[in-house]
C-alpha cells in the first residue's frame, strides 16, 4: 500500500487534481481529511489534530485568529468528500498516470508511425477518449479550476466505472441527495445507509446535465438523518427544536408503526399497517425502531468533557479512566447504530471494559488526554470508527508511552553520565590550574595564599547536577587567581552567575572557556616573567 | 516513537523538490536531524556565501517548532554568536501549519532583511543601527572570510 501520499504525485498535466488532492488535505498532518471539522475562521483541519493543537494553544493555525474548541463544527460534506477522494484516490492516480503514459507512447508512435500495433493503440485511444473526457471535465470543474485541457484522456474508464462516479457523485453529493430525499416516497431496501449500491446506480447517469431522476430508491429517512447537520453533537447541550432546513426531509414525516413500533414514512404508514403487521409478517423494507432513528439525530453522543486534572487526585483520576471505558461502551451503541449499524457485538464486546487505570498520574493524565481527543474526534467523523478500534489505538498509545518513558529516562541516564564524567574531568583541570596559578603567584608575589582553607573539591567524581556544584567549586579554584587578574575574577563573577541560571547552559560553557583561556594566558605571562626573574637570583 | 509520516513526506519533498537556494538532508541515523545549507539572498550582504545551519524535529513536531541554529559564523542582528536565530515563528509564533520548508524560507528571508530593532545579538544590532554601512561592510567580509566555501 502507498501510504505516503501527497498532492505532487499528481502528473504536472493534471494539475486541478493536484490542486484538489491539495485542498482536501490538513494542514497539520498533511493527510487527506479526517473527520473534517471548520473552525470560526473557516479552516479546515482533522478533528483529531486541530483537537490536539488547541490543547496546547488556542488559535487557528492558519490564520492565528482566537478560537477553541466549543467553536468547532463538522464539515459533513467536506469530510464526506475526502472520504470518497480517499476511496478512489489510488486507482484514479493509476489511470491518470496510465493516461500520462499513454499519451507519451502515442506521441512517440504518432512521429514514428511505422508500427502497425502503435497505430492499433492509438484507434483504441480515441475510442476511449470519448468516453472519458466528460467525466474528466465534470471533476476537474468540481475542483474550482477553469482551464481543463481539453487533451486530457482517461482511457480505461469502464475498469475505473465505479471509483471515477464517486469521485464525481460526491462532489455535488449534497444537492443530489437532498432532491432524492425528497422525491423519493419509499424504499425498497429499507433506510440503510448510504450504500455503494445506490451511489453507481444514480452514478451512471452523472453527467450533470441529465435531469433529476425520481426513480432511484434511496432510502428517505436515512437520508435525512444522515444530512442531518449533527454539529450539535454534544458542544451545545439542548439546542432548541429549530425549523428544519426545508431542502431536508422533515424528521416528522416518519411515524412509530404503533404495531411494531418500527420508523415508517407517514403516508406509507397505512399501508405499512393494512400489509405487515395487521397481517403478522414484518415488513422488510423497514426494520429500524422509531426510538432509534430519533435518537441518532438528538445530541445523544455526548463529548468527553476535559479535565481538569490538577485538581483531580489519583483516585479520583483513575474512576474516571474505569468510567471512560463504560461510556465508550454506552457511546458504542449510540455511534454504532448512527453509521456501522451495530456489528452487533460492540456493545457486549466492551460492555465491561473500562481504560486501564494503572500508572502514575502523570501517565493517567496523559492517557485520559489521549483517549478524549481520539474519542472527540471519532466523534466529529461520518465514518466513525467502531470503539474497538479506538481501544486498539489505545493500546497502541500505551505501548508507545511505555517505550518512550524508558527511552527517556535511558538518555537522561546517559545524558548525566556524560555530564557528570565532563564536569569532572573539566574540575580536575581546573583545580590543576589552579594549583599551578597559585604556585606561580607565590613565586610571583611572594605570599603564599592558603589553598589549605579553600579545599578544592575535586577528589570525588560529582553526583549532583553539575550547574549546582560547579559555581561554588568554580569561585573556589579561582581565588587565587583573582589576585593576578581582574578580568579573570570578573569573568568568574558573572561565569558563577550564568551557572546559579542552568538554562543558560551554553553562556555558560562559553565564558567558561574564555576564563580558561585567559588563565592560560596569564599563566604562559608568569610563566615568562619567572623565567625571566629566575636567572637573577 | 515511530516517525510520523509527515515527516517523511516532507523529507521526501525536500529531496525532490528543494526550494531555491536551501538544501536540507536528513542524517540516516538520526532522521529527525538535518543538515541544512542556505544560499545568502542576492542584494544583501550574505550573497555569496554558504551558510550551514542544523535542524532538529522535537518529539512534539509539528505541535512544536523544530530548533534551527546557524553553524557558520555570521553578523547579523538577529543571529547570535552561538548561531541561535531570533526569529518569532520559531518561538511563540510557531503553528503547526508551518513545515521545514517555511520554516527555513523564513530564515533565508531574515538573511534579506535584517531586523536591529528585534536584537539578539546587542553589539552587532548597535552597530547595525549606528552605521549601518558599517555593519553591512563587516557582514560581508564575514560572510567572506566563514562562509564561502
């Protein structure tokens, strides 16, 4: 599998589908979009990542405007879009670089034109070649983009039938579906979800000019409740029961069966009645609870609130993680029946289990953090994942912490080996220095300072930090040498300074060695000015 | 941790696509840390010169900076001795959704214009302000003597 992808591999001659691919990308991770959601300042992120930037700042990263994350809201028809992109990206990349390739090779047989299979080749060519650009025109106009080439070819079309109508389909995917959901008086597969079925069926007539067709059965009330903007999700508690868009399906044209308590279509209701359960056979083309259909569209799926964890104890902290596991569970179902419609098993699967609640707290934040980003975020996707699957990547998560922690704390080990073994050797120098600067001042100045009093702790490897023990042993060493040189103590001053402020490490270091150097160089004078006064005496 | 795949991509787009004047590879061993070299803008006292800098992807890339710093010995306002560069969206002004790539457009755009009254390194930044042909004389002949190779 490509699983790195990116908008350059696009040919240069197909540049609206660069410029697409592009555009449906975060800019965070620079992925195609996951569960799109527009902040205030209509950028577009992945709700997992920009969820994970506004934990730490909070602003757009964009545009910097101010927001946070009770300004989010789920951009169902972009998401929707990147979705099918995703589908169909990799086969479409195929054909078009086929279609690249093709174009080369024609071009070569077209100026050689001494093969009788390349003259072959080419006759097929223009065969697809009216097949195809029509399609090609539609998506690339999707794209915003206005000059298509008019060479563009895709051959191999009827290969790619299905992938290149999605692509297409989903582009005016809203407008569409919302004149189905209309039209539509009832259907025959019951409101399953957006199937792959109905999409090619009204597919193959896609080009846009072709007049609304009433025909296709899709299902009405999933419709509705699939277009159903859910950005209340949770951010805004009750929202008042607004007027429903009049585009979509009104939600009360589906009535409880008072039979079977199934969602049926009202003026079906009738018949549903007369038909099914009067006569004691279920009806098959709707088989969903009212209960459930209405609770899809509510704001059932409530969001994990954040913490605050600093006043939480570990206790306190560790219930909440037992509590997390017992609410995806509960979410599972609700989430389950709004998209993966139950694979039954979810609900029983986690019923039990709660997120592991071992650790100290820093872990337990962390993996509480991690958990209601992830959660959140399934939450904002039209295709959530099932729950196991976020405890899978829970799981992940912990393995990967656990990693990390002992990594960490084998490089700071080692990071303070080093240390410690460099500020020793660095202090036994210097106390050498020292001594020798201190022989060359009695020789120079006749007094012999008491090096006795300052004992120079430098026999014993250090254990503590080094910033912490260098300044005093630093100032100690040099004493004697402040009697030969004032910009020495000077440096020393301000070197003990910089050592008490540890961030300022690398200041440091550097003064450090200028004070190294200067006692040399003071050093090699004495050194000098003795061998000049030895003689006489 | 295992790479992120952004990283990765933007590797790769940096060894296939590099910008004008910037070149970045990434260490075989230690994919996280670039070896980055920057040509000096034209029209500025850079020009000329070769500038090598390093570039480091903390853990928390992109929801943190990546650390850039000058190896070569330049003169310039906002780049200290130490080669740690001034520069806001290395900082606070960081966003996720700046990558290698702007990052390092941005230094090379500070190369073209220095910025004294936003110091880093306060002697060059005074000698910028007071005479700023001066300065431009000497970060020439610096760029001469540390970064022609």
């Amino acid at each position: 599998m490509n699983d790195i992808s990116d908008p350059s591999d696009w040919p240069a001659e197909y540049a609206p589908l660069k410029d697409i691919d592009s555009h449906l990308r975060c800019p965070i991770c620079k992925e195609l979009l996951r569960a799109a959601v527009m902040l205030q300042c209509h950028h577009n992120f992945c709700s997992e990542c920009i969820r994970r930037h506004l934990d730490k700042e909070s602003t757009c990263p964009a545009c910097r405007v101010a927001t946070s994350t009770s300004q989010m809201r789920r951009n169902v028809a972009l998401d929707e879009i990147a979705n099918s992109f995703k589908d169909c990206r990799e086969s479409l990349l195929l054909t078009v670089k086929d279609a690249v390739q093709r174009k080369y090779s024609k071009q070569k047989a077209a100026t050689r034109a001494d093969s009788v299979e390349a003259d072959d080749h080419y006759s097929r060519q223009q065969k697809r070649r009216r097949t195809s650009t029509r399609i090609v025109r539609a998506s690339s106009n999707q794209g915003g983009s206005q000059d298509v080439n008019e060479d563009y070819d895709i051959p191999q079309l009827k290969q790619d039938d299905d992938e290149d109508e999605d692509f297409v389909m989903h582009s005016q995917g809203s407008a569409a579906a919302v004149q189905k959901g209309k039209n539509v008086p009832r259907s025959t597969s019951g409101p399953v979800l957006r199937s792959r079925a109905s999409r090619s069926q009204s597919g193959s007539t896609s080009s846009q000019d072709s007049p609304p067709v009433p025909a296709p059965v899709e299902p009405s009330p999933s419709t509705a409740s699939a277009q159903q903007p859910p950005s209340d999700l949770g951010t805004a508690p009750t929202p008042p029961t607004q007027p429903q868009p009049p585009s979509v399906q009104p939600k009360h044209s589906l009535v409880p069966c008072p039979v079977c308590s199934m969602a049926i279509p009202e003026p079906y209701s009738n018949t549903h009645l007369d038909k099914y359960c009067l006569a004691g056979t279920k009806d098959p083309a709707y088989s969903i609870p009212y209960d459930m259909i209405m609770e899809q569209t509510a704001p059932v799926i409530a969001l994990i609130p954040k913490l605050t964890y600093s006043v939480l104890n570990d206790k306190q902290l560790r219930k909440k993680l037992q509590v997390c596991g017992l609410r995806a569970s509960d979410h599972g179902v609700k989430l389950g029946s709004r998209i993966v419609r139950l694979t039954a098993s979810i609900s029983c699967a986690f019923q039990e289990l709660g997120l592991p609640s071992h650790g100290d707290k820093q872990q337990m934040m962390k993996r509480h953090a991690e958990y209601v980003t992830i959660f959140n975020a399934n939450c904002d996707a039209s295709r959530p994942r099932p729950v196991s699957e976020l405890m899978k990547a829970m799981d992940a998560w912990e393995r990967a912490y656990e990693l990390d922690i002992t990594a960490k704390e084998e490089a700071k080990q080692a990071q303070r080996r080093v240390q410690d073994q460099e500020q020793w050797r660095r202090k036994q120098e210097m106390a050498q220095q020292a001594k020798e600067a201190a022989l060359s001042a009695t020789l120079h100045t006749g007094v012999m300072p008491s090096t006795e009093n300052s004992p120079i702790p430098s026999n014993t490897p250090p254990t503590s930090h080094p910033s912490s023990q260098s300044a005093p042993s630093s100032s100690s060493t040099f004493v004697p040498a402040q009697a030969n040189n004032n910009d020495v103590a000077v440096a020393v001053a301000s070197a003990t300074a910089f050592a008490h402020a540890a961030k300022y490490a690398d200041e440091y270091a550097e003064l450090m060695a200028d004070v190294r150097r200067r006692l040399d160089e003071d050093k090699a004078k004495t050194a000098t000015e003795n061998s000049k006064k030895s003689p006489v005496p | 941790m295992a790479l992120p795949k952004r990283i990765i991509k933007e590797t790769e787009r940096l060894m296939a696509d590099p910008a004008p004047g910037i070149s970045a590879t990434a260490h075989e061993d230690n994919l996280r840390y670039f070896d980055v070299i920057i040509a000096g803008p034209t029209q500025s006292p850079f020009e000329g010169g070769v500038f090598k800098l390093e570039l480091f992807l903390p853990e928390e890339y992109p929801m943190s900076p990546p650390k850039v710093r000058f190896l070569t010995k330049i003169y310039h306002p906002n780049i200290d001795k130490l080669g740690r560069i001034c520069l806001d969206i290395l900082k606070d002004k960081w966003s996720p959704a700046l990558q290698i790539r702007t990052v390092l457009l941005s230094v090379q755009a500070l190369l073209s214009s220095p910025n004294p009254d936003d110091p880093l390194a306060n002697d060059v930044a005074q000698h910028w302000k007071e005479n700023e042909n001066a300065a431009i004389q000497t970060a020439q002949e610096w760029t001469r003597k540390y970064a022609t190779a």
